[in-house]
C-alpha cells in the first residue's frame, strides 16, 4: 500500500477493512457511516445529458446501489454487525464512530452497537432536519430527520470540542442589556428549580443569603471584573456579552444544516447526498488536523471533501463504480485529486 491515508478503496467495506487490518488497527480517530436504511428502495445517480439550444436535456439514472434485503431485517442486521465489529478495530482509544440512519432501522442498529461498543460508551443520538417538506401521509406524520448514533470507543477519554452555530432573532432576544462594554444577557449565579434542594448549602455574599452555584472566591473574582448585575432589589446575576459568544452552542438537535437540493451548488445527482456542512460538523467536533477519518459507504465522497477541506487525512470506500468516480471527480473539483490513491479490491 503506497500510503496509509488518503485512499478510495473500490469494493465491499469489510474485504476493505480486512485490507487495512494490519496497517490501521487502532489507527482512526473518527468513522462516519451512511449506510444501507433498509429503506426497501433502488438508488441511483441522476445525470443531465445532450442539452442544446432550444432543447431541453434529458436525464439519465445510473444505478448506484440497492436497498433491498432478500433475508429481510435478520440479513440486513448481519451485514451491519460483521462491519460494525470490523470499524471498531480501526479506531483509536480515543475515537468514536458516527452512524447515520433514519426511522427504518436506527433502533435495532443501536441495540447491536450497545453490544460491540459498550451500552455505556453511547454518547448521542443526533437529530438532523433533513428536508423542510415531508411527504403527506394518509396515516400518521411525515418524516423530516434522520439520526446519527455516535458511540465512543472509550467514553472517558473520548472528547468533542463546542460547537457553535450563528445568532439568529430568536438567540438575540436576551441580550437585551447594555453597558459601556455593550450588549449581555442575565446569568443565573443562585440555584433554580430542582437545583435548589434541601441539601444545598446557602451562604452569604455581599449582603444576600442564597444558594449560590459558584464559591465565594469564583464570584468574588466576577465582582471585581465588573460582570456581576445588581437589580433592584439587591438580587445578583452575571453578564454574559455578546462580544464574548461565538454563537448558540449546538445540541443534539442539528436544524440549521439545510438538505441537499437540486438547485444547490454542491448537487450531484446522488439521491442520498449529504451535505459538506454536516460532514464538516461531525469531523471538526471529534478530531484533530491531520487525524485519520474513515467513511466504508461513501456514496458521492462528501467525508472525503469535507476531511479534505480542514486538513484530516481520510479514507473512503464504495461498491460501485459510479460512487467512485463521481467521489474522484469531486475531489479534482477541489484540486485534492493529485493528494490520494484509489486502490480496486
């Protein structure tokens, strides 16, 4: 193998693995899967074709892979276990694996990844709004997420680094104070709620009883640094500047990351595309420049790119010829295309 990082391997993810078995063991820092969702459906890449002047083009479909299980659920679940068991044998102590799903099948994926990764190195299942405009149903709720399972290897050394998306309106609300330094908001400093139990010590601080969430030093120093507000009625809170936030810290909840669509400029005619953003997100929060990321169900090369774009090393693989050159040729869009290997199995 002429390089252990940037690969597109062509060929079926587990005899991939197995190629990589001796070289990459405990070697990646961070897996991302979009699977097979045992959806029941054909996928295929879409292609315009032979558009001239007073003609519209026409569209040509190229098979890309299929989503139906002649074994039903039991088959489609073995063939997610062998590969799943082989992923972990390429991850770092400190790595994690990111599994995307959707409502098909997320449940009895996560119930074989207790079992390989450990019930108790589940860190998240992250909602992601995937289209602004569900289907109507007959019966029932149109779907608009999909779920990313993220499992650590070894909960207490894995860590993710904050993630920030930009102000909007509704986060503006708040700061609603000003002073000479600018905008902030109000931070509770005393204990509300189901914080303010029996057993929590109140003390005394400048004047007021409360059971306050910081030590007397901690809130001390805040006085001293101006960032404690006094209101009326003698009742402290801590400034929190806007200046001082790099936007709304990011949950579980992933809404602001817009679908693929046709009219957007990163479209590729892959009908299960995911957008750089996502990826980006997932990488940038679990690793590090320069770590390894690995994708076994690459599709179009999204991993690849958004690996590519913040300077991690990546490796990708597919069974079709089509996911290979339609990732290649995006990666030479992003002049990346002198800086990896394609190995075929």
């Amino acid at each position: 193998m002429s390089s252990l990082r940037n690969l597109i391997l062509h060929g079926d993810c587990l005899d991939a693995m197995k190629h990589l078995q001796s070289n990459l063991e405990e070697k990646l820092q961070l897996i991302y899967i979009d699977p097979p969702y045992f959806s029941g459906t054909d996928y295929s890449l879409k292609k315009k074709r032979g558009s001239k002047k007073n003609q519209a083009p026409h569209l040509i479909e190229e098979h890309t892979y299929s989503d139906k299980w002649k074994g039903g659920l039991s088959e489609y679940l073995e063939f997610m276990k062998e590969r799943l068991i082989a992923m972990k044998s390429l991850l770092r102590e400190e790595g994690s694996i990111w599994v995307h799903l959707d409502f098909h099948v997320s449940h009895y994926v996560k119930t074989i990844m207790d079992d390989i990764f450990g019930y108790q190195n589940f860190v998240n299942e992250i909602i992601w709004k995937r289209t602004n405009s569900p289907k109507a149903q007959s019966k029932g709720f149109g779907s608009q997420h999909d779920v990313i399972l993220l499992y650590a290897v070894d909960r207490p050394k894995f860590r993710t680094k904050a993630v920030y998306r930009n102000h909007d309106e509704n986060s503006l609300k708040p700061y609603s104070y000003h002073d000479d330094r600018g905008r902030f908001r109000l931070i509770e400093i005393e204990a509300q709620g189901i914080q303010r139990s029996e057993s929590r010590k109140q003390f005394e601080w400048r004047g007021r009883t409360a059971p306050y969430l910081y030590r007397k030093e901690t809130l001390d120093e805040w006085w001293e640094n101006n960032i404690i507000y006094t209101s009326k009625n003698r009742r402290y809170s801590k400034k929190q500047y806007l200046e001082d936030i790099p936007g709304v810290q990011v949950s579980d909840l992933w809404l602001d990351i817009p679908p693929i669509q046709g009219a957007s400029k990163e479209y590729s005619g892959f009908l299960t595309q995911k957008p750089i953003a996502l990826l980006r997100r997932v990488i940038e929060s679990a690793t590090a420049p320069g770590d390894i990321v690995g994708d076994f169900f690459a599709g179009s090369g999204t991993t690849a790119i958004a690996a590519h774009q913040i300077e991690r090393n990546w490796i990708i693989c597919d069974t079709t010829k089509v996911a290979i050159d339609l990732a290649s040729s995006r990666l030479a869009d992003i002049d990346a295309d002198d800086s990896f290997d394609t190995i075929v199995l």
